[in-house]
C-alpha cells in the first residue's frame, strides 16, 4: 500500500492491522511529512525488522522527477511523472522570507481559459490526494535543509474545486501533518461555484481566490469559454457569502490582457463590483505563452488601471513576475509537452 496521502491516524490503523504498536503509524507520519523522508531505510527510529516489513508490504510512492529546471531568481520548476505517464508540474518558490510552493490539482484543466497554457492542453485527470501532497513534499526535499514550504498556492495546472475530495484531503495533510498554517493556504478557483459553497462550509481560514479577469459576462465568457453558465453577479454573490460563512476577505485574480480587459472602463466597474465588502484583487500581468492570441499589457495602462481602483479604495496588489525564464510563470505550466493545439482558440475583438 502507499502510506504517502495517509495521516496520522490512518497510519495507526494500518499499522495495527499488520500486528504494530500503534504509536509507530504516528513515528511514520512524522518520517513522511515532518522530516521529508522517501524511503523506508531513512526512518531510524524503526527497527530493522519493521522497516524491511514495510519495504516489501508497502511503499512511498513518490512522482518521478523527469526535469527539473531552475530560473535565474531561484525558481524551480519540476516536471512530474506519474505512475500511468500523466505529466504535471510544480513550481517551488523560494524568498528570503518563505518558501512557496505552487500545486497542480488535475493533470490538465478542462476550463479553457483562452489565455492559460494548461487551458489551452485540455483535461486528462484529477491528481490523487498522495498525487497533490508529494508535489509538497518534493519540493521539501529540494533543499539542502529539506525546510518545510511555509506557503502553497492551488495555482498550477487544475481546476482544484473540480476535485473536491482530494483537495480538501490534501489540505488537511498539510495543515494537520506538516504544520502549514491555514492562512498560508491558498485555493484558486475560476469560480466553480458549488464548490466555493463545499469550501466555505469547512469554514477554514485558508485563502479563497476566484479568477475573475473581467468585470462582464461577455467578455469573461470569451475568455473562460466554460463559464457561460455563471455570471460575474453569481461570483460576486457566491463570493460574499463566502466571506459571511468564513470571515475571511476573499480575493480576485485579475490577468491583465493588452487590449482586452484593461480599460478604464473596466477598472471602474471592477472597482464598483468590490466597492464596500472585503475582497482584495489581485492584478497579474499576462505572461507569455506561445500560440495564445494576447498581448501583455503595456505598463501605463497598468498603472492606470491600478490607481482607479486604489482612488476608489479597493485593495490591490500586483502580481511579481518569478521563473519567466524557464516558462514556470503563473499559468505557463503544461506539462503535457505537446504543441498548443491552435483551433478552438478564439480571438478576441478588441474592447
Ligand atoms: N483553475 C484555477 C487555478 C488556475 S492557475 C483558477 O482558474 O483560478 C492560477 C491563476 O493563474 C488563475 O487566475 C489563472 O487565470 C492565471 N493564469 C493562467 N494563465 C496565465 C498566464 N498566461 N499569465 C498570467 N496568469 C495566468
């Protein structure tokens, strides 16, 4: 069996079944999430026995890493491996003051958003919960101290509100096993709505961020082909009630496409949106990515955009570009090593 996705109590059961002390399963637990341990013969405070036992009853089943490339700011992209050949990738983001790791929650994203490299791949799987917690782990072991990442983003490939379960298993593991504070934790949604509802009933004091990337349904339709059937208003709704249920201020993401969505106009109806409740948007300057029919947007008309929501008393930042250089930039991610299949993309008209 692979104990990796286990906690700590299920590692007590197990352990029970085979005949062990319970308090092994919890020796275990800390081997894998608090020490970053990948193999059996690291865990010395097992006996020899028990870990020869475990080595042939069960395994810690760990992605392959089949590259890993790093940026000229520290940042390290992973390209992972899984069992059954499906490839993702993590990016480990270290600072002088954290450690950021960004995970991937589906093997590809069937969300089509126009302007995303994985939306532009198309959907192959849901990860697993061992899937989605190796990612962390890895990136652990990636130092030369093994330090434990200080924060994670639910940002890489995937759509993590369509895969519920073992998001929501991960996120505990996290919290519970490696003593990642909650309000390290950030899920980024493109705004599935019944799942904001599931996450706002754990009432947990994570971070909820909705991609918006437009303030009107036209345009945010043809840029998130799949969000036809919600409308900005429904996020905006599904949003608040996310803040009743939670207290916590939620957060938009806002990529910023030359052309496209960073009008004044548009700043002054985002700002009119998220007037008077505590959201926070999040601008993020389109990165390149090859075959997307987008334009990064030029510096004034950031400013601009910027200020007409600070003058109306929005609370904004700007997202820090990191690991351009090796294509690990936000929404740069697709592992799937295949060329960006051009029909389907739908170029935009000019706002
Ligand atoms: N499915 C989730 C997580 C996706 S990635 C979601 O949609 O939120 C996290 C963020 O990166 C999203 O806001 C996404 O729109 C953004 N993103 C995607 N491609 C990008 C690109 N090329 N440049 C900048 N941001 C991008």
């Amino acid at each position: 069996m692979n104990l990796i996705g286990l906690n700590t109590s299920g590692l007590e059961a197990h352990l029970k079944e085979h005949g062990e002390a319970a308090f092994r399963g919890r020796q275990i637990a800390d081997w894998i999430y608090k020490k970053g341990a990948a193999d059996f013969s690291e865990m010395k405070n097992l006996s020899g026995a028990l870990r020869e036992k475990l080595g042939t009853a069960d395994v810690l089943d760990f992605p392959r890493i089949s590259k890993r490339t790093v940026a000229g700011d520290g940042t390290t992209k992973l390209l992972l491996e899984m069992n059954d050949g499906e490839r993702i990738e993590t990016v480990r983001l270290p600072y002088p003051d954290r450690l950021s790791v960004c995970v991937s929650s589906q093997a590809g994203c069937a969300m089509a958003c126009q302007f995303c490299a994985t939306g532009l791949s198309g959907f192959r799987r849901n990860l697993s919960t061992a899937e989605i917690i190796a990612q962390i782990l890895l990136v652990k072991r990636e130092g030369a101290q093994k330090e434990t990442p200080t924060h994670v983003v639910f940002m890489g490939m995937g759509e993590p509100l369509l895969n519920t379960d073992n998001v929501f298993r991960t996120v505990e593991l996290m919290h519970d096993e490696m003593g990642i504070p909650m309000r390290h934790i950030t899920v980024s949604t493109v705004g599935i709505l019944n799942g904001i509802e599931k996450l706002a009933q754990k009432k947990w004091q994570l971070t909820l961020a909705v991609s918006l990337h437009a303030p009107e349904d036209a345009l945010r339709h043809e840029l998130i082909p799949t969000s036809r059937k919600t409308s900005v208003s429904d996020i905006i709704a599904a949003a608040k009630s996310y803040v009743g249920q939670t207290g916590r201020r939620v957060t938009f993401e806002y990529v910023v496409l030359g052309g496209v969505n960073d009008s004044p106009k548009m700043a002054r109806e985002l700002a009119r949106l998220c007037r008077g409740w505590p959201c926070h948007v999040n601008l993020i300057p389109w990165n390149d990515v090859p075959g997307a029919a987008f334009a990064g947007v030029k510096p004034e008309a950031l400013r601009e955009f910027r200020a007409i929501l600070e003058r109306a008393g929005i609370s904004v930042t700007q997202r820090v570009q990191r690991g351009a250089d090796v294509a690990a930039a936000c929404g740069q991610l697709r592992a799937l090593n295949e060329p960006i299949v051009r029909e389907g993309i739908i170029p935009l008209s000019v706002v």
